[in-house]
C-alpha cells in the first residue's frame, strides 16, 4: 500500500506543479506524508499486524469409543 501511495503522491505531485493546483498539492502531500511516516493505511487492520498471537490451541480430552466385531 505504501508503493501505491508513494506513486501516487509522486504523480499527482508532477500534475499539480504542471498545472499549479493547489487542492491536488495538498492531496499529494498528504499521500507523500504517509509513506514517509508509515502511517494511516486504511483498511481492517490498518496495516499493521497483530502485536500478539492470541493462543486458541488448547489440548482437549478425546473420549475414544471401542469397536468390537461380531
């Protein structure tokens, strides 16, 4: 996410000078300052991951049935 960030903030960084827009200079700053912090990413998660695993891996007692044949 951060490669589409950077390449967009770099893109609509070349329009605005081009056509000296301001609105689309501070959206492409905006865009550069998240790549150059790593922040707001958007999304489920926001791109960052879990700090810890939560362990749901607990050992249960299995009760087994005997099959005889007749």
């Amino acid at each position: 996410m951060r490669f589409v960030h950077l390449t967009l903030g770099v893109y609509i960084g070349i329009q605005t000078y081009q056509t000296q827009s301001i609105l689309s200079g501070l959206l492409a700053g905006f865009l550069l300052y998240q790549v150059f912090t790593n922040s707001g990413c958007g999304g489920a998660y926001g791109c960052a991951l879990p700090l810890k695993k939560k362990n749901n891996d607990t050992a249960e007692d299995v009760e087994y049935e005997e099959i005889t044949t007749k």
